[in-house]
C-alpha cells in the first residue's frame, strides 16, 4: 500500500488485481447495477487510496479501511441522489417482478425478488447484505467498515431476510392462486 | 445475539418438521408459523449459494489503464514535490549545527601554512673609500674685492706707495676646503 501511494505502478496493479473485482461488484451492486458508474466509482477509489495513502494506519486491515471508503463514496451518492431526486424528481427504476412472469421460483425469479426487496431497504442494510453475501465477508470486519456494533449487523441480516422471506410468501400465494 | 445465532444454525440444517419442541419454542420469538420458518430456509439457502452462483463480473481494463495514468502524470509531478515539503524547525537548526561543526572540523584538521613577511632592515655603517676621489669639486670660491677706493684716498696724504691690501683664507676656510678635498662631496 505504501508503495501503492509512493506512485509504484507495479504495487498499484497488484492491488488492483487483489481487489478490484469484488469491489466492482460492491460498486455495481450497491450502485443500482449502473456498470459505468460502478467503473467510475472503482477508478475514483484506487485514485482516493492512492493520494490518501498515508492517512492509511497500517495496524488496521487493509480490506477494512478500502471497503470503508468504498462504503462511504456510496453514502455519498445516495445524498447525491437524494437531492437529485428532490430537485427534478428523476430516480434510477426500481427492477420490478414482471407480472407475466408465474412459473416456480427459480434462481432469476429469486434475484429479481431480492432485487426488489432491497431497493427498498436502507442504504446500510444494504451494504452489508453486499458485504455478507456477494463479498462473503464474517461479521465482525463488516461491523468495522460501516462502523457499528456485530449485534447490529447481526440483527439487521436476520430481520431483511425475514422481510424477504415475507415477499416470498406473497409471491408463492401468487402462484397458488 | 445468541438466539439469533442459534436460530440462523436451525435455519441451515434442520426444517421445521424436524425441530424438537424445545426448539420450537425457542424460534418462536422471532419465527411467526411454519411457513415463514420455512420461507426463511429457502431464502437462506438461495443467499448462501449467492457468491458461487453470481456473475463472472469484472471492471473494464480501461479502469486500470485509466488508474495507471493517473499514477504516471502524479509521479513525474511529484520528483519535485520534496521542493515543496514543510521542513520542521528543528531539522533546519540540526542542519545548520552539522554544517558548522563540520566546516570547524575541516578547518581544524588542516595544517596552517606559513605566512612569508617581507620586512626590509636598514643597516647603517661606516663606509671606507678604497681610493682617493680623482676630481675635486671646490664648493666655494672666495672672491675679495680689491679697495681701489680707499687706497687712492690714502695717496694724497701720507705721500707712501699703497700696499695693496688683500685679504687671506681664514683658517676655518682652509679646513673646509681642505675636507672637501678629503671627501670628494659637492
């Protein structure tokens, strides 16, 4: 890493290549599923550790501190978006379950599902279903990138899967009928 | 924290028909009916398979080729930035301290060379001729003039010849003269 910020072009791509595909993934999902934006967002962070790399304590895990920026220019965005949406009303379109669409759950109906259960979910629940599931990360380095307590996480992942075990239900109703 | 602990560990191996009464009461807290218990597995089971069965996604590699340029344009930027780094109070003191303590020391360990002063001596001494000067300079010519005027005068009176009077060198003359004859000077 201190490499990385001296300007060493072979210790940044090192880095890029530990690190850029699952957080492109962080990106693109957390980022509406915008690749572009996820790209973007993915060049801006390997640009912001590199100028901020001796704020960089090198007693924390690295993971941490790169996730918890990546977490942080999502907050960002949000607030960005927020305030867009506010001012001109435009929003990125929810995926929506489409309504021809009644054969058994399968794996394309089940994301769709997730999909649409998350994007109603808060910006922080959502990053740490990113982070537990997409990233399979353990609990304890999710609760040091976003910043609050295990139980919390813990909690929080428990009670959006029984939110989505709810839109499961009504989904099967649907079917049934 | 421990119950939903113990609940995600029931919800990944067991289903409902095969939870003990104990156990069921013990979901119940936060599990509503078989249904949802049940639903909640399916949806466990579709999240744990998430990671291996997601996309092959991947950035661009116009990302970090982007990323390589930037560390370029930053780096050749930057050979000059130690020009611009705020140097601490003390580092500038400790340099000044070396720079001295070392120029003492290179003064020191070199061997003063001697310094040359010309100093012109006058000797006076007494200076021999070897041989009598061949010319003769007379610094001072006597004239006397003759006293044509009184001799007449006398004449008329006495009657006797006039004895023309001359007058002689003096002695302290003669001794001058006879020095500067000695000495040979003007």
């Amino acid at each position: 890493m201190q490499k990385a910020a001296a300007g060493s072009e072979a210790a940044v791509t090192v880095l890029y290549h530990r690190y850029s595909r699952p957080l492109f993934r962080y990106f693109f999902r957390m980022l509406w599923k915008d690749k572009s934006k996820a790209e973007d967002f993915l060049h801006d962070l390997f640009i912001n550790i590199m100028e901020a790399g001796e704020k960089f304590d090198s007693g924390r895990s690295f993971s941490t501190w790169i996730y918890s920026i990546a977490h942080n220019m999502c907050k960002n965005e949000y607030r960005k978006q927020a305030f867009r949406l506010a001012v001109n009303g435009h929003h990125h379109p929810e995926e929506s379950l489409p309504e021809v669409a009644m054969h058994p759950l399968d794996e394309q109906m089940f994301h769709l599902l997730l999909d649409k259960c998350l994007a109603h979910e808060q910006e922080e629940v959502r990053t740490m279903f990113v982070l537990r599931y997409e990233l399979e990360m353990n609990v304890p380095e999710i609760s040091r990138i976003i910043g609050c307590p295990e139980g919390t996480v813990k909690s929080r992942l428990f009670y959006l899967k029984k939110r989505l075990a709810a839109q499961l239900q009504q989904y099967k109703v649907m079917l049934e009928r | 924290m421990e119950k939903i602990d113990k609940l995600e560990k029931l919800l990944r191996t067991c289903s409902y028909a095969e939870l003990s009464v104990e156990q069921r009461r013990e979901i119940s807290e936060y599990v509503n009916s078989e249904e949802e218990y049940e639903s909640m597995r399916l949806v466990n089971q579709h999240l744990e398979s998430e990671n291996s069965r997601s996309l092959p996604l991947a950035p661009s590699p116009e990302v970090l080729k982007r990323i390589k340029g930037h560390v370029r344009s930053t780096s050749s930027v930057g050979l000059w930035n130690w020009l611009s780094l705020p140097v601490p109070t003390y580092a500038t003191a400790a340099i000044a301290i070396a720079v001295g303590v070392g120029c003492w020391w290179a003064g020191s360990s070199r061997k003063p060379q001697p310094t040359l002063v010309e100093k012109t001596e006058r000797i006076v001494d007494t200076v021999y001729l070897s041989s009598r000067p061949d010319t003769i300079f007379i610094d001072r010519v006597v004239y006397i003039p003759k006293k044509e005027a009184a001799v007449a005068g006398v004449t008329d009176i006495g009657n006797q010849p006039t004895v023309p009077t001359s007058r002689g060198i003096s002695m302290k003359e003669k001794e001058e003269l006879e020095r500067l004859l000695v000495s040979g000077l003007r």
